[in-house]
C-alpha cells in the first residue's frame, strides 16, 4: 500500500511487473487506522503521510492477524517471526 500519487504507483507496478494489486491509501486514512504513520512528520513536510515500514497481514474476512511496524527502516521481522505469529493460535 501507497500514498504515493496514483500515476507514481501505476508507473512502478507496470516497470516492476509486481503481479499483485498495488493500493492506495487516499488521504493516509489506513495507514493512521492501522496505527503505522510515522508521527515525526507533520502536515506540510515533504515526508507527511509516510508510513513505517512494515508488514499487515490481513484475513480474507478483513480482520488484521498480524502488524509487523518498526519506527526504523533497517529493523524487519524475519520470515520466522511472521510464521510463528500466525501460527500461535
């Protein structure tokens, strides 16, 4: 998911050939729902809007199982974390 412009997203997903959607968060409202926006920018920086990295898994039914967000860029899950997380149920 992006807040980039739309024509930006469509740009990179037909360069990338990604083979998924690409969505857009308009106005950032998912990104402030699901309580991943990056706080240290405020309206009018450039960097407004811009959330933390990170990973939402979501159910087919729209419930989030799992949200991976770390405030730096350079710390990710490793594919383990994200696997035993949705299997501790």
């Amino acid at each position: 998911m992006t807040y980039d412009d739309r024509a930006i997203a469509a740009a990179f997903h037909a360069t990338n050939n990604l083979g998924y959607p690409l969505l857009h968060d308009e106005g950032i409202k998912h990104f402030e729902a699901y309580g991943v926006k990056n706080e240290d920018y405020k309206p009018g920086d450039s960097g407004y809007g811009i959330p933390h990295p990170g990973i939402l898994v979501v159910s087919p039914d729209g419930i989030v199982r799992a949200k991976f967000a770390d405030p730096g860029f350079r710390q990710r899950p490793s594919f383990e974390e994200i696997y035993n997380a949705l299997t501790a149920e």
